[in-house]
C-alpha cells in the first residue's frame, strides 16, 4: 500500500497540522477511514441536514467556521458554539431534538467520518484517542465558560474574553498579539447574547482607549494585553483607562 494519503486527505488541514486527528493515524487507517468518508463544502447559511446526521453523526472540520444554533418558535436563535479548523463533532447517541442545528458562518470544509472507523482507530491508535479526547475536553471547557460569561459578564467583559478566545485557537501564524476574528458581529452578538451593535460599540470602546487596534475588518491587535485580561477577567478596577489622544481618563462602559 502507498505511504501517500488519499489525493482529498494530501491538502486536509485535519492532516497536514500536526495538532489535528488525521496526523496522529498510520497510512493504513487514514487509507481506511478517506474510502469510507466524505468531505463536503458549506456556503455561509448552509446546514448539515438531521438526515445527514442521522448517518454521519460524526464530523470533522478542516477549514472555517460552523455553529452549533438552537431556534425557538417564534423566530429567535442563539448560537451556543462555534467549531473552528481542527474540530471534531461527535453527536453520536444524541437525539435530533437535543442536537441544534449546525449552520455554516463562513465558507467550511469538512469530512464526515465514517463512525465504524473513526471508533476502530479510537480503539487501536492512543496517539489519536488522546487528540480527539484532548478536542472534546476543550470543547466541554469552552461550553462551561461561556455559560460563565453569559450568566455573570457585561458585554465589554464579554468581548474581551472572546478575543483571547479566539487567540488561543486559531491556527495561523500572525504577528504577536494579532487575532483574527473569524465570525460576523451579527454571528458574534448571538454568541455572546448582545445586539450587534452594542458588539462593534464595544469594539470602538477598546479601540479608542488603545488596548486594541484594527488591521482590517476581522484582523486585530491586542497593544494592552494585561488590560484585556483584567477586563475579562471581570476587574472593575480596570474602569479607568488613559485615552491615547487625550489627556485625561474615561470610564469603560459596562452595560
């Protein structure tokens, strides 16, 4: 049998990061588990269909951002997740009531992986059982945060913990202190349970006071980082911050 991968898995970000499930598997199981998988690419808006789950209860995402969204009746959402590059969702035992819906927020590349095989290599590769364990313990970590945050944060507070957040997992490498925001702040505001615009007031209120500054649209730096810290953190002596172009103080807003 060849030692190249399957030609789709040869590009796979799943198996070209050496953090991700696919780098961690031997030429054989990769052989086994690309024949009896499938990859698909999503579209902004674009969902992963129950039926689809029903029989692909197991995904693994190698390239952008899909969310995991919960609807009620009348029309209102929440976004209760985001899977990122490297992310691997198991739904497996779950009923479609319990599920959510899981909606693509940018352009995504992913592999649903066959359950039959994806557990034989579970059972037989530790080095792949430890990163697909070392996947679901951050994303239980996450969950618990978020409800942290959620329950008890204000919105600058919130945001601030975001970003680093979304420092700790993006895969690229930036500059130092540079974070890519990978969602809309309309997607953002559901996440962190806020309207939109409070979201870019927010990111106006670090802005001006110099802890942050944009380089692009989604592209940002952090220049005071232990602020940042203290405001997520939920410090409330970290209120008074210097204006970079005044000189005197202004008070954060909370609300």
């Amino acid at each position: 049998m060849s030692n190249l991968p399957a030609i789709k898995c040869q590009q796979c970000s799943l198996y070209t990061d050496a953090g991700n499930f696919c780098a961690h598997i031997t030429s054989d199981e990769l052989d086994s588990l690309s024949n009896k998988s499938r990859t698909a690419t999503l579209k902004r808006g674009e969902s992963i269909e129950t039926e689809d789950l029903m029989t692909w209860p197991v995904i693994a995402i190698s390239a952008g951002v899909i969310s995991l969204q919960h609807l009620l009746e009348d029309g209102r959402k929440t976004i209760a997740a985001f899977f990122m590059q490297g992310d691997i969702i198991d739904l497996r035992g779950l009923s479609s009531r319990n599920r959510g819906h899981l909606i693509a927020l940018n352009k995504v590349h992913l592999c649903r992986l066959s359950p039959e095989a994806f557990e034989k290599i579970l059972d037989t590769n530790p080095d792949a059982q430890r990163v697909v364990w070392n996947n679901l313990r951050k994303q239980t970590y996450r969950a618990i945060d978020h409800s942290a945050d959620l329950a008890k944060k204000h919105a600058l507070e919130k945001l601030a913990s975001f970003i680093f957040e979304c420092k700790r997992r993006q895969t690229v490498t930036l500059a130092e202190n540079s974070v890519i925001i990978p969602v809309r702040r309309v997607d953002l505001a559901e996440y962190l349970g806020m309207q939109p615009e409070t979201v870019s007031r927010c990111f106006k209120d670090l802005e001006e006071r110099g802890i942050i500054e944009f380089n692009g649209i989604s592209n940002i730096r952090i220049k005071k980082a232990p602020t940042l810290r203290r405001i997520a953190n939920g410090d409330r002596n970290a209120d008074a911050i210097q204006h970079p172009d005044q000189n005197k103080f202004k008070v954060l807003s909370f609300g």
